[in-house]
C-alpha cells in the first residue's frame, strides 16, 4: 500500500513511501526512490492508526492484492 506524500514521505530523501509489511507493533516502509527500508510505529503518519495500519493489517500485504486498493 503507498503512503500519501501528504501523509508521509521518506526520512532519507523525502521519497514516496511503501507499505511492504505490517505486525501487531510496527508497519514496514520502503521508499520508493531510494530504497530505504524501516520500520515505523502504526500512527507514524497521523492517522489514529485508521487508515493506512488498519487496512494492511486486515488485508495482509502482498504484491498480487494491491492493484485491487
């Protein structure tokens, strides 16, 4: 799942944002144009954990859903 610029953006480069894996304590990014990877809290882009951590927690994260999101 992609992370809205608006929302958040790469700690490195200010690059868009991934979703590439989520648990019950952190959700996983990777940018997009650099390719850093790490983790981040579920309410790391102000969202009360209702957008982007409650979605990818209930759909799983893999590569064959997201073109349906």
């Amino acid at each position: 799942m992609l992370v809205a610029t608006k929302d958040g953006t790469c700690r490195e480069c200010g690059g868009q944002l991934k979703i590439v894996d989520v648990d019950d304590a952190t959700m996983t990014v990777e940018c997009l144009e650099c390719g850093d990877n790490y983790p981040v809290e579920p309410d790391a882009f102000g969202d009360g954990c209702m957008t982007y951590y409650a979605e990818v927690a209930l759909r799983g994260e893999s590569d064959e859903d997201e073109e349906d999101w």
